[in-house]
C-alpha cells in the first residue's frame, strides 16, 4: 500500500513560489514519486499550487513540505511522518 502526503497552499500573491519535499531534512529529487502542479489563479487574484508526494506508510523516513515565497521573507514548512 501506498500514502499520499498532498501539501496545498494557497492565497499567495505575487506569483512566483517555490515547492520541494524533504526526506529527511534533504530535498526529494523529481521522479515518479512526486507530482506538482502548475500554479493556478484563484477566484481572489492570489494563487495556489499542491505537490502530492507518494511515499510507502512504514518507511521510517520523516517528511516535510518546504515552501519560499518572497511575501515577507517567510518559511513556511510543514512535518509529516507516515
């Protein structure tokens, strides 16, 4: 069986941001694991972007979503362990 780790954000403004996933504190490289959209515009004028990250439920590893966007200098992350 596998998991699904889905990281959404949204209502970000301006446009360009920036996504990974982390094993283990290192970044996940592209592969048929990991899925990102493109960004996509919001009813708002902000946007939003998912990734989904399929990973296997009892792999020991911890996970996270990194987010960059420039709004403010702020990091944003998010833990997961399956």
């Amino acid at each position: 069986a596998q998991l699904l780790l889905v990281c959404r954000i949204t209502g970000f403004y301006p446009r360009p941001i920036s996504v990974a996933w982390l094993r283990d504190g290192h970044e996940v490289p592209p592969g048929p694991a990991l899925n990102t959209s493109a960004v996509l515009p919001n009813a708002d004028l902000t946007y939003q972007i998912y990734s989904v990250l399929t990973v296997h439920p009892r792999d020991g590893h911890s996970y996270a979503c990194r987010v960059r966007h420039r709004r403010g200098a702020q990091r944003k992350r998010g833990d997961c362990s399956p």
